[in-house]
C-alpha cells in the first residue's frame, strides 16, 4: 500500500486499475477543523461513496466532483456526519442532474434510513395520482446478499469491479452489549483484503473474527481518547495485538488527535488515517 496526494487538489474517480481510498474526511462528528470520517473507493472506472455527511457534498465540490458525479452510494448508519448531506445527494441528482444514483442498502436498514431520516425533506415534492415519493423514486437499490460462514450477518455486494462486504457493528447505544442489540450500522471489508470498522464501539471479536477469515493487509478503526461513549478508545484498541496494531490506521478522530500522535507512534501503529490522501492497493 502506497499513498498519493491529491493532483492540483482534484479528485479523479478513475483509478489506473488499482484499488483506492481516499478519506474525504477522518474527523468525529463534532470536529470542527477536520471533514467527516467518509470515504471513497475507487477502482479503475467504478467508484462508492461510503456516507454522506452534512460537510460531504461541500468537500467533494471543493475538489472538482459535484456531488451528482457520485454514481453510487453506501450508508454505514444514521449519524448525520453520515447521513447529514445524503438529502441534498438525492435531491439534486432527481432535480437537478435529473438522475437517478445507486444505493446499496439492507431492506432493513433501507426501511430505517427512509422513515428516520430522509423522508421527511423527500416525499411530498411531488404528488402523482395522490401519491407521495418512495425511495425508489429517488434511487436504483442494489441489494447485498448474505454470505454464509461470516460472523456478524456479514453481505456482500459488488459494485463493478469493487466487491465490498458489510457488517455489523457495535456501535449505539452506548449500552449495547453486543451489534445485536444496537442500531443498525456497518463497518466494510473491501476486496477481501481491507477491514475499515465504520463506526464503533470496542469489540474484542471484530479484528480477530475477521482477520480468522481474511487475509487483512490494512485495517482502519474507529479512536476516541476516553474510554466510554460510543467510540472505541485508543486504550481499548491498543490492546490488538502488535501485528494487528502495525497494519492498523485510527480514523474517526477529535480535533485534539495532534496531542496523541507520538502515543500512536508509540504503540505501533500505522498512524493516523489522513483526509484528501489516495491510499493505494497495488
Ligand atoms: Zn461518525
Ligand atoms: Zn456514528
């Protein structure tokens, strides 16, 4: 794995063939100096924005690519640093670019997203025979299905050449026990070969259960610096072992993470993920 900085600051969502992902943000929700942990991969031709948060379309513009360029969508949960831009993604590809975007989604967590969070800004622009929008009226849905012999209700779904695996996570409530009793929200594999966590909380089985099955070259997780919350701590995951720990990137970090990065040195791992950088997958 190599990476790349941004040409002249644009974004290409073409690659020469190779694997990429570029965090268009590595920041927690309330960051203020740092985008929002959502990512883009990116292979040869085809491409996934992974969330769309409030600040998303407005980073995305800023380096070349109206947020209409994006052909297809996958949501990790409901979080607006997730899903806070996702309204303005639908309606300006239905009225604007007069398209309609791809979405990979779970039944179950297309049912949440539209009656929680979208549907609200969506259904009523228009009315056809007395009846409102539907969620299909704003996209084309691409249903991952269910592998078998994964833990953690793990689906798969390829989106061209990019095949991407999702899970689910521990992540709300902060009382959850386990990603059954929470929220629906996913973390990814992507290719078989890169475990990025999405949002959550500490789970000891995570890294483990799926480097037993994969052979994982580059993890990013989830870091907060308190123990506690909905996050998992930098104490919590400094307890991955060391070769987990060497292949593993913190991403979803507070303002504050120029104060730890000696202590991530420290502990050996790969470091802070970093925003508007290519990582490359040769
Ligand atoms: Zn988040
Ligand atoms: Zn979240």
């Amino acid at each position: 794995m190599t990476t790349r900085e941004l040409k002249r600051k644009k974004i290409d969502l073409h690659t020469d063939g190779r694997l990429s992902i570029v965090f268009l943000g590595c920041g927690a929700a309330f960051a203020k100096t740092l985008n929002q942990n959502n990512i883009l991969i990116i292979k040869g031709d085809d491409h996934v924005l992974v969330d769309c948060g409030t600040k998303t379309p407005r980073v995305l513009f800023d380096h070349g690519v109206p947020i209409s360029a994006v052909e297809t969508f996958l949501i990790t949960h409901s979080h607006a640093d997730h899903v806070g831009g996702l309204e303005e993604a639908m309606l300006t590809a239905r009225y604007v670019a007069r398209k309609k975007p791809t979405v990979v989604i779970t039944p179950e967590y297309e049912q949440v997203l539209w009656t929680e969070s979208l549907r609200g800004g969506a259904e009523h622009n228009e009315r056809s025979n007395g009846k409102e929008l539907r969620f299909r009226d704003f996209w084309n849905v691409v249903r991952p299905r269910k592998v078998r012999g994964l833990p953690r209700d793990t689906r798969t779904a390829t989106i061209g050449s990019i095949d991407v695996k999702i899970f689910r996570t521990r992540h709300y409530p902060q009382q959850a026990t386990s990603w059954t009793d929470s929220q629906i929200s996913y973390g990814l594999i992507i290719d078989d070969r890169i475990l990025f966590t999405g949002d959550t909380q500490f789970d000891g089985d995570l890294v483990p259960g799926f480097g037993a099955k994969f052979d994982l070259e580059t993890i990013f997780h989830d870091v907060q610096f308190f123990t506690g919350g909905i996050h998992a701590s930098l104490d919590e995951v400094a307890s991955l072992p060391a070769a987990e720990r060497k292949r593993t990137y913190l991403m979803h970090y507070p303002d504050s993470y120029k104060d730890h990065v000696s202590a991530v040195d420290d502990l050996g791992f790969r470091g802070f993920a970093r925003e508007l950088v290519y990582y490359d997958f040769a």
